[in-house]
C-alpha cells in the first residue's frame, strides 16, 4: 500500500509537466474561439489524440497510479488551460469507466475502442443518467428498459438530460429502469450503438460556463439494443438483481449506503478540476496585482489587495490537500468514513466560484470583459457546485456521515 505523501516522483512530475505544457500551448490559444462558438473542440481533442492524452491508455495509467494522484494530477493540469475544451477532452472517460467498472471483457474491448476513435478520425462517448425530474433523486429516474426475450432485445424509453456529448457520440452509455421497485438498485446500463434507430439528440443546452463542452437531452424512443449491449449480461443482472431483492426485505438500508460508499470516490476528480480552473484564476490576478500599478504603486502593495491573493491561495492549497487526501484513500482502499470525497468535492467546488469572482475583483473593469480570461473562468467555475452532486447534497451526505443517520 502506497504511503501518503505530498512529493510527486519523477514520473508523476513528467506527466505533470507534459499536461501543462500541452495546457499552456495548446488548450489555452483555444479557449476563447471555442467559449464563443460554443461548440465541440474537434480540432484539439484531435491534437489531444494525436499526442495520446485523448486515450483509454492514458487514463488507465493515471487511473492505477498506486500513489491515486494521477487523476487528479491530470485533472488540474488540463482545466487549469480551459475547463470546457478540457471537459470536452475527458467527456469520454465518463462512459468509459461506465463500460470498464460494469462490462465484460468482451464489452470492454468491443466498445471502449469505438468510443475514441484514433488520432485520424476521433469519436466521443456519452453517458446518460440524469433525467428532467432524476438530477440529485435517482431513485426518480423513469428511463425504463424492457427485456422482449423472443429477439434478445432490449427496448429503451425515456429521455435523458444533462448529457456531455449527448446525441453527437459515436456510443452512448444508458442507465435505465429495469426492475422500479429496487430504486437505484434496480438499475442497468447499456450501450447503444452507432446509429440505433430511435435514439436522438434533443435540447442543446446553450450555457453559462463549459460552452466548449457539448451538453444535451438524449432521447430514447422505442431504442431497441441486442441483449449482448447490457453491460456485464443478463445472467449477472438476474443474479444482482435477486441480491437485491433480499436485502431490500432485509435491510435495505444498507444497500443504501454501499450505493452511496462507490458514488463517494469518484468526487474527488471533480474537485480537481475545480483546483484547476481556480489556480488558473489566482495566477492571472498575481499577475495582474504585481503589473498594475495605481496611485504610484503595484496593487499588491495595497493591503486589501494582497490579503485577497492570500486567502486564494490558502484555499487553492488546501482544496488540493483535500482532494488528494481522498484519492489517496479511494485508490488504497481506506473508508471514507467521513466522507471525505464529498469534502474533497464541496471545498474544491465552492473554492472556486469564491477565487475566480476574487480574481475579477481585483482586476476590477477589466475582470468584467471577456478580454481577461477570468470572466470566463468564473462562468466555467459555476458547474462544480452543480454536477456530480450539488454542494447541498455535499452537505447533507457529509452530516449525515457525521451525525449517523442513513445516506439517502
């Protein structure tokens, strides 16, 4: 088991250094024009490939670092360039790791492939949970799938909302309903192929922030997907399936929690992107305070100024703390009993909204135009406190961890 420690070996310093470079030179001159235009970065999520950081391979290096800082590591680096062209980039992982953590092997080399295509001709994947009245309540989620056992199909209804790259994937990943007196444990997942009739794009959403990232409502009528598209195959869904139906009449309590226990880990990479995005902030406003000179003077010298940039700092530094304490703890395996992936999520998330609008302040009228980038920073930093569990829901899953009570 990897200690923990706060010193990057030499390899994680070289990948580090790489992501930023390819931030600083490539994601960066980017960010603006795509902002604007607000549509996918196909051009740099090709650049992205080409050099092998659009990849499975890449991911799955960063995923088994032992030490657990290679994802968020990762993550800092590229939204530290620009959280929508980098979300745009990492997108895929999000159906990725739906297909790695629930397929076959079989599944896994059928269909992770096609999800990034290659450097010459790249692809993108979605996954779909979320529902207009499913966000933070999954246990709302209407999506239903029905298995009709004369064809070995399975028939997806419903629509889905808040997807990253919905209806523009080459695949997409879709939990649906399949047994609604479970609740989230009566869910699967299923890949839909490329073309599957029935399947369509339906609200692009035009956004505050992230406009470089493609987010949209998928929606599924009369989809229907060979039985060999359900992730980890039906035999294993009947088995779990039964699980589940005993605990539920024995406790389901605590089938609650373990649900609750693998959502936990996966909120820390979240709260490094935030790290990222409001690093980037602090450093154009240090920037800005030591050249920008007023009444004779750099603003740093101004106590109001420079106690500002402290305080960023301090919370910038101690997000990060927080976010590698609970990667550390999920790669090595430690409970969070605390819950310190929702810590590490709500702090990271929260600091961010807090230092990209400290970094428009100090730059004052040219913080509010779109000729510095921390306007646009601020706009991108409003997403961390929403996706993947809002900060309310932070909360409550951290005091309920606390005080005892059930997770729900």
């Amino acid at each position: 088991m990897a200690e923990f420690t706060l010193d990057l070996n030499d390899d994680q310093k070289q990948v580090r250094d790489w992501l930023h470079g390819f931030a600083a030179d490539v994601i960066r001159p980017a960010a603006s024009e795509w902002d604007e235009r607000e549509e996918t970065p196909w051009p740099v999520i090709q650049e992205a490939a080409k050099v092998g950081i659009y990849s499975l391979d890449f991911y799955a290096q960063q995923f088994f670092d032992p030490t657990g800082l290679g994802i968020p590591m990762a993550m800092e680096e590229l939204f530290w360039g620009d959280a929508g062209i980098a979300l745009s980039i990492v997108g895929t992982g999000l159906a990725a790791v739906g297909v790695l953590a629930n397929g076959t092997e079989e599944q896994i080399g059928t269909w992770i492939p096609q999800m990034y295509g290659d450097a010459n001709d790249v692809k993108v994947a979605a996954f779909c949970s979320s529902e207009p009245d499913a966000g933070s309540d999954v246990a709302a989620m209407r999506t239903r799938a029905v298995y009709d056992e004369t064809k070995d199909e399975w028939v997806l209804d419903g629509t889905k909302t808040w997807a990253t790259n919905g209806g523009i994937a080459n695949v997409h990943v879709v939990v649906a309903v399949v047994d609604a007196g479970l609740g989230s444990k009566g869910h699967a997942s299923f890949i839909v192929p490329p073309g599957t009739p029935g399947l369509s794009q339906g609200q692009k959403f035009k956004k505050h922030g992230i406009r470089a990232s493609h987010t949209a409502e998928v929606v599924l009528e009369g989809v229907r997907v060979p039985g060999h598209c359900l992730l980890g195959g039906k035999e294993k869904l009947d088995a779990r399936l039964a699980r589940a139906r005993e605990r539920v009449k024995s406790g389901g309590e605590r089938v609650k929690n373990a649900a609750m226990a693998t959502f936990e880990a996966s909120r820390p990479a979240v709260g490094a992107m935030a790290v990222g995005t409001a690093r980037a902030a602090y450093e154009v406003a240090l920037d800005y305070a030591k050249t920008r000179s007023q009444f004779g003077r750099p603003i740093i010298d101004n106590q109001g100024i420079a106690f500002q940039l402290a305080d960023m700092r301090t919370q910038i530094d101690a997000a990060r703390l927080l976010v590698w304490r609970a990667s550390w703890m999920a790669t090595t395996g430690k409970p969070f009993t605390s819950a310190e992936g929702s810590m590490s999520k709500l702090y990271a998330s929260e600091t961010a909204k807090k230092v990209t609008a400290q970094a428009i302040q100090i730059l004052g009228g040219n913080g509010f135009t779109r000729e510095y980038p921390v306007e646009r920073m601020h706009r991108d930093a409003a997403i961390y406190t929403i996706f993947e569990g809002t900060s309310e829901i932070q909360r409550l899953v951290i005091a309920r961890t606390l005080s005892g009570m059930p997770i729900r």
